[in-house]
C-alpha cells in the first residue's frame, strides 16, 4: 500500500512537471492570469496585487465531435500586446484608448484538432474566448456544453440576479432578466428558481486577513456607511460576457456547485483548495415555448463570445469599465448620425388607455416644450390609434421639432403576450417592409418587446431587427429581452435594452415603488456597468396615477429622481414627466430636466456601495454633472474629491427635509470646493445630490 501511494504521488509530479505553465499579466503588472494544463485538463487563476481572485478554475468545451475540456496536449503559445482607440456615441466614454496584454494558448485534443484559448488582460480587465480553425473536412461544430467555471475564494460574497425559469410570469414571457438582485450574500446561497444567475454578476473577495464576513458588512444596516476608504481591503469582481451575435447562445452562470472544477472526476477539494464554483450555462430547453436546441451551432474556422472579469480593490473598474465593447468589433456603418436625445412616455403613469391621438399629442406637446426629441408611442397604437392616424400623428410630431418612436411584439410563436402591433418584426420580408413604412412617414426608432430568452435562433433575431433597422436609419430599444452583450460597439443603431426590473414595476407595485431606490444604487455596479440601460424613466409625478393624487406613492424625492436620469446610463433616457409636471414642478427643477445630457464622454465613479450609494461624475462636452444617489433610511455625509470642480463654487441640488410633506424640498444653492477638489456632501435619505 505504501508503494501504491509513493507511486501516485511520483505520477503526480510527473504530470506537473509536464504540465505547461503560462502567464499574462496586465500593462501595469497588478492583474495576472496563470494558464496550466495539467493531466490534460486546462485551468486559468487570477490574481490581483498578488492576492488571489480566481483559483484555478476549468476551461474548455463539449462538442458534437469531441470533448475539448479533456484529454488536452498543449501546442504552442504566443504572446503580443493589442492596442485599440475609438470613438463611441452611446457608453459611458466617448473616446476609449484599450491597452491588453494578449495570450494565446494552442491545444490539441486526441485527434490531433487544435483549439485555441485567447486571453486579453488590460489593467483591471480580462476577456478570454476558445476559437477552433477548420479541422479537415469538419467546417462546422455543434457546442454542447461549457466547461468553463469561476471559482472564488472562500468567504466570497455576491450580488446576483436569479435566472428566472422559462415559459413563465405574465403571458409566459419569461426570462427577460427582470429579477430581484441579492446583494450581500453568501456563495453558497441557492438561486430563486434554481436556474442560477444572469449576467452581470458582482463578488466581493475578502482580503485573507480579515475574518469570515467582516469586511462584508462595511456598508451593512449593523454598521455606519463608510466612504470608499471603508469599503476597500478586499477585492471586487464582475464576471460577465460581450460578443455574443447570432452565431452563438446567450449563456449564464450555474448555480453554485461545491465541488472542483479543475477535478476530472468532480471529488471535492480536487486539488482546488476546497472551494465550489460556477459555471457557464446555456439556455434552459423550455425558452421559446420549447423551441429550439440549447447548443450553439459554429462554423469553422470560428470563436465563442468573449467571457469578462472586471478587478478592482475598489468600485472604480467596475463602474468605469469598458471591457464589453473594448473587445467588440463594429459590424456595419451606420446609414445615418443616429442622435442621442431624451423621449416621453404615456404609458408608464397613464398605461394602455393613453395611446390614443389626444393623448399622445399631449406627450408630443410636453416633448416639445421641454425640448426633448423623442416620443415613445406604446403598445396597440395600431388598433388604438390606426396606422392612417399615426401618420398624421408623426406628421404633427415633426412640426413640433419631434419624432415619434413606435413599440412592437417581437411575437411569432414564444409567448402569449396579446400586445400588438405584432407579427411586424418576427420575419425578413414583414419586418423590411414595415420598416421601409416606418422610414417614409419619418419615425426615428422602435422598441420591440417581449423575446424568449437566449437561444441561438433568439439571438439571430435581435441581430436581424437591428440589421434591417440600420438599413432604413431606425433606432432600436429592447424590452423584455436578454442583457445586451457589447452591441453598443457592433451595432451603430442599438441604443438600450431593458433586461431589468425597470421602472414600470414602480408603478404596478408598491413593493417595486419603495425599492426603487435599491434598485437604481445598485445598477451602476451591475447592470449598467455593462451596458446601457433602458430603466424606462425618471419619474417625477409623487403618486403614481394620472391625477397625481392617488394610488401608491413615489418613494424617493424630487432631486434623486433628476441625479437619477444622469446616474442611468443610455444615449436615448426616458424622462417620464405627464404633462401636468409642467405647471406642478418648481422652475429649477424643469430647467435642468431640459437639459440633462444623454451622450457622454467620460465616467468617474467616486463613491457608494451597491445597493446603498452611488456618486459619480460624467462629463459631455466640457460640463460635468457630480450626482448622487441614497438608497437607505439614514442621512448620508461624505466627504469626496471632485477635481474638475476644484477652487470653485459650482450650484448644488440637494434635498431639505420637510416637516409639511412626505417629500423633502428641492433646493437649488451653492457648494464650495476647495482648491484640492474636495467637497463635503449630504444626501437625504431615499434623495439625491447634484453638483454642476
């Protein structure tokens, strides 16, 4: 027996020893990747600063013609730095320089067929992909699975967004990532549906020093807010995805497993130091009301999409990254300057009834006055309105210096959402002629709702709207739908999606109405860090019913309602005012609703805590807005740096708590900074701050 074990433990070094052991660290040297195939399994770690953030973690793939997650003999690497800039309209910069550190690893399976992991890591960044040329005669492949796993360290915790089951919610519309995120939670905890996670997903590492659940808890309810300082001694890691078209599926992470992924035969501790990890997941079977296959069909010579880790020993990377469209590549021109601007919407507060020709000029007439250049006409304006009256309708909209925006059901068979127009958008020959009408009676953009999750044959759809749309100088905005994966960059006409318990939730429930501040503190770190958002309006009724009266109330105030249309992040904002905010809003408080800026050029993240906090700065142009946002029920003071405002006095939007009212009182006033850009600010609870 003894023998037995000395043998094992020869063969052991043996296969280390043969191992091929890679690196590739970021341009400035804190983030590095470490690649080794051991016993033919390839596994990937990362390390910031020298701690570690992944532990070796599986990589590879099950094909329709081989498994490539085993069995794995190592080729050849190669090592090059990639250097990128350009210009975008629609992110949160408008001039990004990317900077990487590229590896590629070649490995080969029995057969001899060759398959290459590609990892680009930038300072605070990494994206990794597997790509395969053609093997012979096989030009093509189906992929029937992902071996590819994150595994965290122990004491790790998350702020995740369940996957929701198929075929479900109202009119089985579901998934349309519209679930209510976690913050704060342990990894082992088990997903609501049992379905695992939507991207993106957001960790905390623990520094190893500190005890199991302490640094945790620096923003918790337990413990007085702390600014960034506070919150730092541990590590923060978003994992998400981008590239993803229509020759791919969109995919997910499992639920938390505890066992290695680097361990062939699954065993605990399988040589990973005992932790679980999550892996990629593709689309549950009964997406599509059942149609369709899970696996992704690839031709060859091809690649997957890309698979993002954003590192950051504070939130700053993650707020400010890139990475979704650093890595992308645009796939046509656009046919014409698509513009960024603002639109109003009857729907949200006056619903289904609204959309009719009266209403819908007073919205046009409200767009007008404030200056806004859109207006989103809502489901059933083809029944409602009547396609003959909606050209009138866009006619009267131009003459008022406004264009109309039209929704439509992307239905052809995945679920029993009624809505219509419907049937216009599902085919190559009704969707071009739809859009050719679309184009000649002068509207701008369409919102097309309800999908059916991330198949394949799904996400071709959304690329053959948005391909089609560019050729007749359409916009589009997603609703119920998939998280946008780097479209921004690949498609010059996409503007937003959806893929969030958006604002409309604010007005069927109050549940959602006293969430709302959660939800938008924890979107900068989440959601919108990834991608642009359409959250469907900054709400400025306090009651959410026409009358402005009755039903349930809003539960943030004035001012965090304004920082909040600057906080989210899209190149066509919802600003969800009703026509009477033009005589019941104070004059401060319209005046910067007609200005606020869609179109960015820079983001600075400050200061906050996901779920709790958010200030941040953005820049269009040479005017900075500084803003603010309190998620909790305790007055928040916080010193920060603002150097663009530094040596100045600049105006400063904040909230004066009211003994008269449930909302504090708008006040517009001064703040000084000094010459070293710092300032001292209070946000009320559920309020908000802006400095400009």
């Amino acid at each position: 027996m003894k023998k037995l074990l000395i043998s094992a433990a020869m063969m052991l070094a043996m296969m280390t020893a043969n191992a091929e052991n890679l690196k590739v660290t970021s341009p400035d040297g804190r983030l590095i990747v470490n690649l080794t195939d051991e016993g033919g399994i390839v596994t990937y770690a990362v390390t910031y600063d020298g701690q570690e953030v992944i532990k070796p973690s599986q990589l590879g793939f099950v094909s329709n013609v081989g498994d490539f997650s085993k069995g794995l003999t190592f080729k050849k690497s190669k090592t090059h730095e990639v250097n990128d800039r350009y210009n975008i309209r629609n992110i949160k910069a408008g001039n990004v320089e990317y900077h990487a550190n590229e590896l590629n690893a070649t490995y080969a399976d029995s057969k001899k067929r060759e398959m290459t992991i590609t990892f680009r890591v930038s300072d605070n960044n990494i994206a990794f992909r597997y790509s395969m040329p053609q093997w012979g005669e096989t030009a093509s492949i189906i992929v029937k699975s992902e071996a590819t796993s994150f595994s965290l360290p122990d004491g790790t915790t998350s702020f995740l967004c369940p996957q929701s089951s198929p075929m479900v919610g109202w009119m089985r519309t579901k998934p349309s990532y519209e679930e209510e995120y976690k913050p704060d939670a342990p990894l082992t905890d088990k997903s609501a549906y049992g379905e695992g996670y939507t991207y993106p997903c957001l960790f905390k590492v623990q520094p190893p020093q500190a005890p199991r659940g302490g640094m945790s808890n620096a923003a918790s309810n337990e413990q007085p807010f702390l600014p960034i300082e506070g919150v730092r001694g541990g590590l923060w890691v978003l994992i998400s995805e981008t590239g993803v078209d229509g020759k791919y599926v969109g995919s997910h992470l499992s639920d938390y497993t505890m066992r290695s992924p680097s361990s062939p035969s699954g065993e605990l501790d399988g040589g990973c130091g005992g932790s679980g990890f999550y892996q990629i997941a593709f689309p549950m079977a009964g997406e599509a009301n059942g149609h369709g296959t899970t696996d992704a069909a690839l031709a060859l010579p091809g690649a997957t999409p890309w698979r993002t880790i954003t590192v950051g020993n504070n939130l700053k990377p993650v707020v400010e990254t890139t990475i979704s469209t650093d890595v992308v590549e645009q796939k046509y021109d656009a046919s014409i300057d698509y513009r960024p601007g603002r639109y109003t919407w009857s729907w949200l507060i006056w619903q289904d009834n609204s959309i009719n020709y009266d209403d819908q000029v007073k919205f046009i007439d409200l767009a007008s006055a404030m200056g806004y250049e859109y207006v989103l006409v809502d489901n059933w304006w083809d029944t409602q309105i009547g396609r003959d009256k909606i050209i009138n309708l866009s006619n009267y909209a131009q003459s008022k210096g406004v264009s109309l925006m039209l929704w439509y059901n992307s239905n052809g068979a995945w679920s029993d959402a009624p809505q219509t127009p419907k049937q216009c958008m599902n085919t190559t020959l009704a969707r071009r002629k739809e859009m050719a009408w679309l184009k000649s009676i002068g509207v701008k953009g369409i919102k097309v709702d309800f999908f059916a999750g991330d198949k394949q044959h799904t996400m071709q759809l959304y690329e053959d709207i948005l391909t089609d749309a560019n050729d007749f100088g359409i916009q589009v905005i997603f609703h119920g739908c998939t998280l946008p994966r780097g479209w921004e960059r690949m498609y010059p006409n996409y503007v937003a999606s959806e893929a969030v318990l958006a604002s409309e939730n604010t007005f069927f429930n109050e549940h959602h109405a006293i969430q709302e501040g959660f939800e938008l503190t924890m979107h900068p770190f989440c959601r919108n860090a990834v991608a642009s958002m359409d959250w469907g309006g900054t709400i400025m009724n306090r009651y959410m019913s026409p009358d402005n009266k009755s039903r349930h109330r809003r539960y943030t105030s004035d001012i965090f309602e304004m920082a909040a249309s600057i906080v989210i992040q899209t190149s066509v904002q919802c600003i969800a005012m009703q026509p009477n905010n033009l005589s019941d809003l104070p004059q401060m408080e319209l005046d910067f609703l007609r200005e606020v800026p869609t179109s960015w050029d820079e983001t600075r993240f400050i200061d906050g805590y996901p779920g709790k906090y958010i200030v941040m700065a953005r820049r269009s142009g040479d005017k900075w807005y500084v803003v603010g946002l309190n998620a909790t029920k305790e007055t928040l003071k916080l010193d920060i740096d603002i150097p663009m405002f530094a040596g100045t006095t600049a105006a400063y939007y904040y909230d004066k708590p009211s003994k008269k009212s449930l909302w504090p009182e708008s006040i517009l006033g001064k703040i000084k900074v000094d010459a070293k850009g710092k300032a001292k600010i209070t946000i009320q609870p559920n309020g908000g701050i802006i400095i400009k």
